[in-house]
C-alpha cells in the first residue's frame, strides 16, 4: 500500500484525539505556538545537514498537520484530503508549462506571482505576505514581491537611520540572491562559537 506510514499517522492522531485528554482538547489556535516551534526546528535541521535530523523535524511539522486537520475532520469542516487535493490542485494549476502545453516562461518567480493574483483576486504587492514573519525575512519578501510587481521602491541607500541601513543591506542580498535571515543566523551562530571559545578560555 503506498504511503502506508502516513496512512499510520492519520489513524494514531484519530485514535490519539479520542483517548487522550491533552490531545483531546488542543485547539488550531493552542497548536500556534508549536507549529511555529517546528517550523523553526526544520529550518535549523536543515541548515545543520543532518537528514536523521531533517526525517524528525519533518515528521513533527508532519504531525502538525495532521494534528490540525484532525481538528477540523471532527468538526466535519475538512481533512487531510482535502489539505493534500487542494495543494496538489493548486500546484497542477500554477505548472501549466508542466501539466498542459504552455511553454516554459523566461520568469517562472514572475509568472508564479502573476498566477496567484489572479487566482486569490490580490490588488496588492503586499497581499498575502504574513504579517507575523521576523522583520529580516519580511523586508526580504516585501523587496522581492514589489520587484516582482515592476515597483522600483528597494532601497539602494541606508542613510544616516540605522533602520534604513539595515534595510538596505536586506535589498543587498536580495540582488544578490541570498537569503538575508539565513545569512544572520550563520552570523549569530559564528557569533555563539566565538562566545564558548571565549568562555572556556577565560
């Protein structure tokens, strides 16, 4: 049977909804603080290159998911069928270089976004972007997607506000293409191996 594993994983979340108490009463909006939690531990299983670590912190975002549609199941609004048809629609829809005969566009990034204000009714370049991202990863996005939307707004020049040069180091790597709270991170762990180093040698 394929995907027998996830198969496994929707009926222990069933099974756990109904016989056990903390799991019986989590909520979409109790589960917040979790989802976030690893989604943040998968970035750092990735960044750290490890796939016995990457296969755990999938499998927590993994569970997740389940857990939320479980939810919903038992509240007879949705499932986890419904979660997988509606992603593998969206994406069969925006592939139609793939899935039907439209040729390859010279700017798939463009087209995508492109693709997506049509279909969501979006006006704009800001719409849809979560306004709960870090600061760093949501500059980024607000830079690429006013790109994206032919706005010539990135800033090229900090000036004496400090705010602003750190914006403007942000629009520096996006031209650059690099992602801007990947690289602080790698800085803040650099940071962190100088902090021990110092410690053990003071």
């Amino acid at each position: 049977m394929p995907h027998a594993e996830v198969e496994r994983l929707i009926e222990v979340m069933h099974t756990l909804r109904q016989k056990c108490p903390w799991d019986a009463e989590q909520t979409h909006e109790s589960l917040m603080p979790y989802l976030v939690e690893e989604t943040l531990e998968v970035v750092e299983a990735v960044e750290d290159g490890s796939d016995a670590a990457l296969v755990e912190e999938l499998g927590d975002l993994l569970l997740q998911v389940a857990f939320h549609a479980e939810i919903a199941a038992q509240q007879s609004r949705f499932d986890i069928d419904d979660v997988a048809r509606g992603i593998a629609d969206k994406l069969v829809a925006r592939h139609p270089h793939v899935f039907a005969s439209e040729p390859v566009p010279d700017d798939m990034l463009s087209t995508w976004e492109q693709r997506k204000r049509a279909e969501k009714g979006r006006t704009s370049a800001l719409d849809g972007i979560p306004g709960r991202m870090s600061a760093l990863t949501r500059a980024a996005k607000v830079i690429a997607r006013s790109e994206r939307h032919g706005l010539d707004v990135a800033p090229t020049s900090g000036g004496a506000d400090l705010g602003q040069r750190m914006l403007a180091l942000v629009a520096e790597a996006h031209a650059e293409g690099l992602d801007a709270e990947q690289l602080t991170r790698a800085a803040v762990r650099d940071l962190e191996r100088r902090v021990v180093r110092a410690e053990s040698e003071s």
